[in-house]
C-alpha cells in the first residue's frame, strides 16, 4: 500500500472540498482520529483544526510524505498532529487508541483491500466511525484516476463493512469519480 500521491489525479484536495467530508463524520472536538494516506494534500490538517482538544495521528508508509506533513504541520502550528511510519502489511500493530479512522485513497494502493480494511475495523473500538473514500470501478466521463483494475467497488466495501461489524452512517457520490463512506462499529452487547 503506497499512500504517497502518485499522480497529478491523486490529490485529494484538489477534487474535493475537506469540509464537506468533515461535515459527514460523527467527529467531536475533543475526538482521537488516525488518517490513513490523508498526507500533506489529504484531510490530516483540516480534521486536526477540527479536533482541536483531540489529536490527529498521520499514518504513512513514506518517510518522505510524513516529513513533508511534519514540516506543513510546523508550518501552521498545529500541535495535534502525529505523523506515524507504519508498516504497509501491518496495520494492526500501530495499536491505535482511536475515535475514528479515516482512509483515503488507500484500498486501491494495497495488494490486499479486503485485509486492509479488516484490519483498520480491528483497531476500532465499538461506537467507533470510519470513513472510506476511493474512486468507482466504473467508467466516468472525464476520468483520470488509478487504472480501473486496481480500484475497489463500492459493493465491496459494503460487504466488507457487514463482515466486520459496521453499520453504514452515510453513503455519498463526489462528482463522477469518487465515493465516500462512512460506518460506525457496532458496540458490543453483554447480557
């Protein structure tokens, strides 16, 4: 999983308003919230000035896109923000005390989505939110993203959500080209 923007296309930001994304999210001031790819160009720094008594822990596999965000981050003196290296293939061993996870761009960029998302679901605690953002398997007119094969349907995710114990929030269409979702982990019930 490469999170670092590869392409021209990939910039979040540049397609897509942050606080129309911010306003879909069950995201309080005071919340823990990990982003995963949200980079320098991502939502880390507009969710970090949202959570301004919470923090925000960037997640990279690139070194060089977490010292560009440290720098970005120094730059308009945020405090909240912890940019994190992690290992690609494990997620999982971050151990994050996390509100919600926000993942951008990432699935298509794994070699496993289904375990990427298992994975981001694992670390979440019940009443706990994520939201996935990704480009359509489908053609659009005007697209220019990552090649159709290695984008994730929609369907997918849904199913994958079911499978790990999330209920959908919201479900959106930006523009053409991209998707949104949001889920809430389930809590756990004791009898």
């Amino acid at each position: 999983m490469t999170t670092r923007p590869t392409a021209s296309w990939h910039t979040f930001n540049d397609q897509i308003d942050p606080h129309a994304i911010i306003s879909l999210l069950p995201i309080h001031r005071s919340q823990h919230v990990a982003v995963l790819g949200g980079g320098i160009d991502g939502l880390t720094i507009p969710i970090a000035k949202y959570v301004y008594d919470g923090n925000v822990i960037a997640l990279e596999n690139d070194k060089s896109a977490l010292d560009e965000l440290a720098a970005e981050v120094e730059r308009v003196h945020l405090t909240n923000v912890t940019p994190t290296l992690i290992d690609e293939n494990d997620i999982e061993a971050t151990g994050l005390d996390t509100d919600g996870i926000v993942v951008i761009d990432a699935l298509h960029n794994t070699t496993s989505p289904a375990r990427l998302f298992s994975s981001v679901a694992k670390l979440l605690p019940g009443g706990g939110w994520m939201l996935i953002a990704d480009w359509f398997s489908t053609d659009a007119r005007g697209d220019n993203g990552p090649a159709k094969s290695k984008r994730v349907d929609p369907a997918r995710v849904e199913r994958w959500a079911t499978e790990n114990d999330m209920t959908p929030i919201t479900r959106r269409t930006l523009g053409v080209q991209r998707y949104v979702h949001v889920y809430r982990k389930r809590r756990t019930t004791s009898n």
